[in-house]
C-alpha cells in the first residue's frame, strides 16, 4: 500500500473540509450579523418612542399629582407642596439617565462588532448592560405604553442574547 498516495489523499479532502467549513462559518456569521443589527435598529426605535413619550412627562406628573392630592386633601393643594411633591416623583420615575446609558451600550455594542477579533464574550457582558438598563426603565415607569416598549425591548434583546451565543 502506498501510503504517501493515501496521506496526500487525506491532506487534499481535510483542506477541502476546512475550507467548505470555513466558508459556512463566514456564512453563518455574518448572518447572525444582520440578524443582531436589525434587532438593535429596532431597539433604538423603541428608545426613540420612549423618549417621545417621557418628553412632557414632569408637567403630565404635576397634573396628575395635583389631582391625586386634590382627591385626597379635598382642596385646592400649596402650590410649593405640589411643586416639592412632583419633583421627588419626577426623580424617582425619570429615566433618561437609563435611555443615555442605554444607547452608549448599543453604540459600544455595534463598535464591538466590527472588530476582526473574538468579541462573543465582550457582547455577551455590554448585552447584561443593556438588560440591567432596560430593567431599571421598566421598573421606574408605570405608564402603560413605555411598558410595552419595555417588553419588546427586553424580547429583541433576549433575541440577540441568543445569538450571541453563537458568536465567538
């Protein structure tokens, strides 16, 4: 048996294999790729309407505590106490410290992706980040429509979460 003819054999369908193998990891990658990317444009859009949604949302509070408190003390309320009561409740709901945060993650996130080397792990941590971000907006918000834009932001990410997993 000639054995140099068989190793050469080998040698040439191992390279083959590589090479095919290869090829569908490049495949593969640069379709979890597009898939990420349009989960976090879609994220973004999402923030977007957050945003719009919490512009007004200090003087939405006063009127809202106003009433509250009219209820409840029977009366036309101090303005100055109104004024002290909105600002606390507006500190402790205002999320765009979270928003900012938030999106910094997604830009560090997409800049992360374009590097040549393995990033999986560095996505997987900035993807908690941005999990922890999203969590803090949820539970800060008891408005209903920034609560669904909660939901669907916490389902795309779960979505690229997943396919981080496959990433090196």
């Amino acid at each position: 048996v000639d054995h140099s003819a068989l190793e050469a054999t080998v040698v040439r369908l191992v390279d083959k294999t590589l090479a095919g193998f290869e090829k569908l990891r490049i495949h593969d990658g640069r379709s979890v790729q597009a898939d990420i990317r349009a989960n976090l444009a879609l994220m973004k859009q999402h923030m977007k309407k957050i945003m719009a949604r919490t512009k007004n949302s200090v003087p939405d509070l006063r009127a809202q505590l106003q009433k509250k408190l009219e209820k409840i003390v029977g009366r036309e309320v101090d303005r100055t106490m109104l004024i002290t009561e909105a600002g606390i409740l507006a500190a402790k709901t205002d999320i765009n410290e979270e928003l900012s945060r938030l999106e910094s993650h997604i830009r560090l996130f997409e800049t992360t992706m374009k590097l040549a080397e393995p990033v999986g792990r560095t996505l997987d941590f900035v993807s908690q980040e941005m999990n922890r971000e999203v969590n803090t907006i949820g539970s800060k918000q008891a408005d209903f429509a920034i609560a669904e834009h909660v939901v669907l932001l916490k389902s795309l990410l779960e979505k690229i979460r997943e396919q981080i997993r496959n990433v090196e």
